[in-house]
C-alpha cells in the first residue's frame, strides 16, 4: 500500500493526465480516489482537493509531528 505522498503524487499526475479524473476529483474526492486507486478514505477525514492557477497558490502546513498523540509520524495511509 502506498503512502499518503505516494498516493498523492499518483493523484496529481492522474489529474494532470486525466480531465475527467480531475473533475471528479474537485467534485468528490473521496470517491474519486475509491475508483481510480481503490483506496477508501476514512469518514472522519476532511479531504478538500484545490487546484492552483497562475495567480492562486496554496500553502499547506502538515500536522506539528509533536501534536500526534503517542508522539510519533503516523505511517502509510489514515492509519
């Protein structure tokens, strides 16, 4: 099973690729992901999908590893 960035790299080049994946993926990620990886993500996971443009850019701040519960870099997927 990959790993969320693999997984994520997969999806951006799918999109890339793929127009009518990219829709979908704007639309309904979740099951956008279900039918072109196979890989069901959690119902307590918020996933939004947001496409930059030439005047859009998005920073995304990961989680603080030190916030985690048990401390530790959660691994493959949502687990």
């Amino acid at each position: 099973m990959p790993t969320k960035q693999e997984l994520g790299q997969q999806i951006i080049e799918k999109a890339w690729a793929d127009a009518q994946f990219k829709q979908q993926l704007l639309a309904d990620p979740k099951a956008a992901i279900k039918d072109a990886f196979n890989v069901d993500v959690p119902a307590n996971i918020n996933l939004q999908v947001l496409e930059e443009t030439e005047d859009s850019y998005y920073l995304v701040l990961p989680q603080n590893p030190a916030s985690v519960d048990d401390g530790s870099v959660k691994g493959p997927m949502w687990d």
